[in-house]
C-alpha cells in the first residue's frame, strides 16, 4: 500500500499519465477491503473511462500524456500537483475573504455576485501581490529540501524509530500471541504453527 501511494505521489509530481493510471488501479482494492465505499463505488468508472480516453477524446489524452494532467505553478522539479489542489492554492485561496462565505451576508443576490466576481477578485489579488514582490520566487531547490523541513523530518522519523524498543510497537506474531505455551515450544514442520511436544518413544 505504501508502495502504491509513493508512486501515485510520483506520478502527480512528474505529470506521468501512465503510472497515475497504474497506481490508482494498484490502490483500488484497497478502498474495497477497508470499506471506503466512495472511492470504491467512483474510481473504477473513473479508471475505465480513463483507459479508453485515447479513443473518446484522443486531444484530451494526448494533453494528459504529455504531462499536462497535473499542474506545475514554478519551474521546480518534481513540483506538480492535482488540478484541484492547484485550484486551491490559487484561485480559490486568492479570492477568500474572512471567515469564507459563512457569514458575509445572508443576501442570496450577494452571496451569486460573490461567486461570480470569484474569478476576477483572485485575478486582482494576483496582479498586486507580483507588482509588490510579494509573490514566491524561484527557488534553487524544493521546498522539502530547506534546512527546517530536513530537520523535521529526520525529528518525526527518530520519534518512530524510537517506538520500536520502547515497547510501544510489539509484534503481533510472536509465538506468545500465537498462543504457544510452554508445551508447545518446539519446532513444528509447519512454519508459524504450534503443536504439542511429541510422545516419547519406549
């Protein structure tokens, strides 16, 4: 599972249309055996439709397989994300107010006037923060690679190494929590199986 997610992360990242496909099929069981009844009910229609995309839309696929199903705000490396987080690190975050929209109004014509000038309020937002500087810029390197991030992660990665002889994280296939008594210590032909100690021979 953890495999299937690197590489569904990794096809985000690089825009590979193919892995993307491959590794959101890999998961799919996965949603089916821990009962994620949206993803389960949604993903294969939405992988079919997505396998036969070279015939239904073939400009569409040729788009996405030139790395364009993901978006890339900066010139980084490895730094693409879903449309709809691109969508929300833009837009969506350029034309927020405060507190959102509970609580602007509770005019229903203001609230339409709102969602409809979104687009243009995000566009204005944009323009004033590149005129005065206050936009992100370039990087050398991903922002995953700064000093503070290296150091947090190296933190969280010692505190999980250091569940393991705290007594925190025990494994559940010792022959104790199997059940195997003192009788029945000795070494079975069947591995992982238990049984008594054999009669002794007169």
């Amino acid at each position: 599972m953890v495999t299937s997610l690197l590489q569904f992360l990794k096809a985000e990242r690089t825009g590979n249309w193919k892995l993307h496909l491959s590794s959101i099929a890999t998961m799919l069981p996965h949603y089916f055996a821990m009962d994620r009844q949206n993803y389960a009910r949604f993903l294969p229609v939405y992988l079919a439709d997505m396998q036969r995309l070279e015939l239904t839309h073939p400009d569409v696929y040729k788009e996405f397989a030139a790395g364009n199903h993901s978006i890339s705000r900066s010139r980084q490396p490895f730094s693409q994300v879903s449309a709809d987080m691109a969508l929300e690190q833009s837009i969506n975050a350029d034309s927020k107010s405060r507190g959102g929209v509970i609580g602007i109004s509770q005019s229903s014509a203001a609230l339409e006037r709102w969602f409809f000038t979104i687009h243009e309020r995000a566009s204005i937002t944009s323009a004033l923060k590149t005129t005065y500087g206050l936009q992100d810029g370039e990087q050398a390197s991903h922002k995953e690679a700064a000093p503070r991030r290296v150091k947090r992660d190296e933190e969280d990665v010692q505190k999980m190494m250091g569940c393991f002889p705290s007594g925190l994280m025990t494994d559940p296939f010792t022959r104790e929590r199997l059940g195997c008594t003192s009788q029945y210590r000795h070494r079975s032909s069947s591995p992982g199986r238990c049984g008594p100690d054999p009669s002794p021979q007169h």
